[in-house]
C-alpha cells in the first residue's frame, strides 16, 4: 500500500508545482549541530527521496551559533541538470 501510495504521489507532484522551475524548502529544522558527533536531524529530505525527484542543499547563512544553516533546492523528475544550474546560480548570489 505504500508504494502504492508512493507511485500516486510521484504522478501527481508534477501537477502540483505547476509551472514552477523548482521548489525552496528547508533541509532540516536548524542550524548544523555543534560538534562532530551528529550531522542534524534529515527527516525533512525523506519526501524527495520518496518522489524520486532531484534535491540540493546548500548553505543558505549562519545560525544562532555561526554554523551553517541550509536551503534545500528540490527540481522536477529528470531534470537534474536545471537544478544544477539553479545551485550554481544560487550559491553565487548567497555569497554576494
């Protein structure tokens, strides 16, 4: 029933982002952890995953403890390339 459920999902998010290029959405709900003993909590990425559509996280400003806090940029299904390209040109306008 899953995977069924799974399949319907995947046909209907095409129609559900419309036109849109691609989707900005956070990667998890804070800032990286402190330390190096865990990476932060990844629960939010699970839904991409399922969708089988292409995901990127890049590090968007820094947080309450100056570490990194990301922006998860998620693109239609096959078109990894166009979400490539929007990365590239999202990081360089960050860094302005």
């Amino acid at each position: 029933d899953a995977c069924a459920l799974a399949e319907s999902c995947r046909r209907e998010f095409a129609q559900a982002i419309g036109d849109c290029d691609l989707l900005l959405t956070a990667p998890t709900s804070g800032e990286a952890p402190l330390g190096l003993e865990a990476t932060g909590n990844a629960s939010l990425c699970i839904l991409w995953t399922t969708l089988h559509v292409p995901a990127i996280t890049i590090p968007a400003f820094r947080g309450p403890n100056g570490l990194p806090f990301g922006a998860q940029l998620i693109g239609r299904h096959h078109r990894d390339r166009a979400l490539l390209s929007a990365a590239r040109w999202a990081m360089r306008v960050l860094a302005a």
